[in-house]
C-alpha cells in the first residue's frame, strides 16, 4: 500500500505516543537520581501512565462519539502535548505522576478514534493496512525515537525527552489540520448505543483475547535487558542496539499484520499469529543462551507481537457495529491491562530464582490461552454466519410457498 498523505497525521500521533509510553522504562534511573526517590518509586510513574490509558480510552471514546473524527483527534493531541509539555517541567514527583496520568488520558482514545478514521480513508479491501500505517508512528518511536529520548535523557536531562514528545505532538497537531479530511460525524449515536458493544459475548472474549495473549509480548520484553546480559551474555551497552532490533522487527510485523488482515478475516490472523507467538517465545526459552540465537528471537518476537495490532482493531471495528470508535478504544486499554498482566506474571519465575529465559516461557502460554479465545471467537462467527444463512433460506422458502398457493 503506497503511503497516503492523509493518515500521516496519524502515524506522527502513533510516533509521540510510543515514545511517551517506552521511553520512561529507560529514563528511571535519571529520573529517580533526579528528584532523589527510588527507582521502584519512579516505576509508579509506568503505571500512572498506563492506569490513564485504561480510564481515558473507554471514556473520552464515549464523550467524544457525537463529534467529527478530526475535532475529537485534535483535542485528544492538544490534551497529551499539554500535559507532555508539563511532565519536562514537573518541579517533583507528585507533580509528574499526575501529569502523566494525563498523557495517557488520550493515548487509547487517538488510537481508536484513529483506526476507525483510516478504516474509512482506505480504498475498500485495504482497511487494515491503513490502520497498520499509524500503528507504524508506534514502531517507528522503538526503533528510534525510544533509544534517541533514552540517550537524551541519559546525557543531557530526562526533561528534554518529554519536550521532544511535546514537539512531536505540536507536528501533530499542524498535520491533523492541513491533511486530515474533515469526516462527518456519526450519526444517531448515544451512550445507550455505544456500551452495547460491551454487552455482547464477543466483546468480552476479545478483551480476554487481547488482555492475555498480548501479556506474552509483554513478559518477554520487560525482562528482555536481563535476558540478554545475563542469559545471551551481551555487554549492557549492547542493549540499546538489542531493543532497536526489536523495533524493527515490530516494524515489519505491523506492517504484515495489515496485510494478513486484509487477506483473511481478522479473527483468523489472530489466532494463527498468536499460535506462532507462542511457538518463537519457546524458542526464545531454549536457544537464549545462544547469542546469535536470541538476536534472531528478538527480531522475529518484536515482529510477531506486532503483527497482533491491526488484525485486533479490524476485529473489533467489525465486531461492534455502531460503536466501533469505543471498541477500538477499549482495545487499547486491554493491550494496557496485557502490559501490566505480562510484567506481572513475567516476574513470578524470577522471584523462585528462575533465570531470565522463564518469563518467556510464561508469555508462550499467555499467547496459547489467547489463540483459544481467537478460535472460540471463529467458531461463534462461523455459526452466526449459518444461522443467519439458514434464516435466509427459510425466508425463500416461506415466499416461494406463498407464491405457489397464490
């Protein structure tokens, strides 16, 4: 797919996103060192800021629903530049927990919003790599933007790294204007409408879904720094190059991940490709020692994992008709919930003296238990589909009667 002036907009919002919500993960030490508290403390700071995405998606998602697409986006990056602007000014560290819980206020919103805006924007059949284009904003900042603000905030100040992010979501701001197209409004929409997605099973396994199986992802890269010092034996300054890989590989996946959901149905891509997240991260478990070995992991993890994304959203665009931009929301927050879930499970291994190689092990059953929901989600579409085909056939049936009594 050629690259479409139209959703650049996007993809820069995907960009200062991503490096808002990576580039804390490398910038604790300074902070902590900084405003003189600990590092567990500045870790408080991660979980503001994924705590905000939980909360703002589903619910400036709702606000917004009655308003154009390019209002609600302009005021989602007029919200998370404000108060990135504030974070690399925070005087203490009250002060910038608050703020980022903010930043991340719109961070599901603008990519829910988003993936239903590009959705309409793509030529029919071209949907999902249309969404995958500003989920590329989010892969672009792992494999630079995230090691730049890390080196930044390393020799310089950790305050310039949110200023960047700050500049980045101006650029957004100015590129929304001029080349976003003005969309009209949904219409008929209320709150009543909008939670009815939630009411559906569908909606719940999705979330289960995405909840679970994405946590794989995240076991595997929040003790990836450890497992390649401690396991593949690398220099700690070889780790920045490592997670650069990893962006790449995210890069290429996202952009197959388009493609696959558009070739086949959304569901289908999420199954397979969480079948295959769990088989690379039981290779990672046995080949880590490997140096050679967990460099070829690395790329095709941060592939595989990202290859996730835009069959997710298309799956939840085409499940919740009529509430799609909540959907899509609310499927940011449950990548959010994966985050913490996989972080979480990730470090039981470790607490029983298990070496780094073991988080990965536990993110291969969180991806196996998320393709179970994926083909659960199949088989209720499957027999909806020949449901509503046998209703159609009786349909024929009935007015065929009719007419031979006529």
């Amino acid at each position: 797919m050629l690259i479409d002036k139209k959703l650049i907009p996007l993809t820069f919002g995907g960009l200062g996103i991503g490096i808002t919500e990576f580039v804390m993960m490398g910038l604790l030490p300074d902070i902590a060192k900084d405003l003189s508290i600990t590092i567990p403390e500045a870790g408080h700071l991660i979980s503001s800021y994924a705590f905000g995405v939980v909360v703002g998606a589903p619910l400036l998602a709702i606000i917004a629903a009655k308003y154009p697409p390019k209002q609600i986006l302009i005021a989602l990056m007029v919200l998370f530049t404000i108060f990135n602007a504030l974070s690399a000014f925070a005087p203490g560290y009250i002060t910038l927990f608050i703020a980022r819980f903010f930043s991340g206020l719109p961070h599901g919103a603008f990519f829910g919003v988003g993936s239903v805006v590009a959705s309409r924007i793509a030529p029919k059949g071209k949907e999902a790599q249309a969404v995958s284009l500003m989920f590329a904003g989010l892969t672009i900042a792992n494999l630079f933007g995230v090691p730049l603000g890390t080196f930044i905030g390393h020799n310089y100040s950790w305050r310039y790294s949110f200023g960047i992010v700050a500049v980045v979501g101006i650029i957004t701001l100015l590129s929304l204007k001029y080349w976003l197209p003005a969309l009209a409004a949904p219409k008929n929409k209320d709150l009543k409408t909008e939670l009815s997605f939630f009411a559906k099973r569908e909606a719940g396994i999705i979330i289960l879904m995405i909840s679970i199986g994405t946590g794989g992802l995240f076991c595997w890269i929040s003790y990836i720094a450890p497992l390649m010092t401690e396991v593949a034996g690398f220099a700690e300054s070889s780790v920045t190059y490592i997670l650069m890989l990893a962006g790449f590989g995210m890069l290429v996946g996202n952009f197959a991940g388009g493609y696959l959901a558009d070739k086949f149905s959304p569901a289908k891509a999420c199954a397979a490709l969480l079948l295959a997240m769990c088989a690379i991260l039981v290779l990672v478990f046995f080949t880590s020692a490997n140096a050679i070995l967990a460099i070829v992991g690395t790329f095709l993890t941060g592939a595989m994992a990202f290859a996730l994304v835009a069959p997710i959203q298309m799956l939840m665009i085409k499940t919740a008709k009529d509430a799609e931009m909540i959907a899509a929301s609310a499927s940011q927050a449950s990548f959010n919930i994966g985050n913490a879930l996989g972080a979480l499970f990730g470090g039981f291994p470790l607490v029983y003296g298990l070496s780094y190689s073991y988080p990965s092990l536990v993110g291969a059953a969180m991806a196996l238990v998320g393709s179970f929901f994926a083909f659960w989600l199949i088989r209720r579409f499957a027999k909806a589909k020949f449901s509503e085909q046998e209703k159609t056939t009786a349909s024929v049936k009935e007015q065929e009667e009719v007419a031979e009594s006529a």
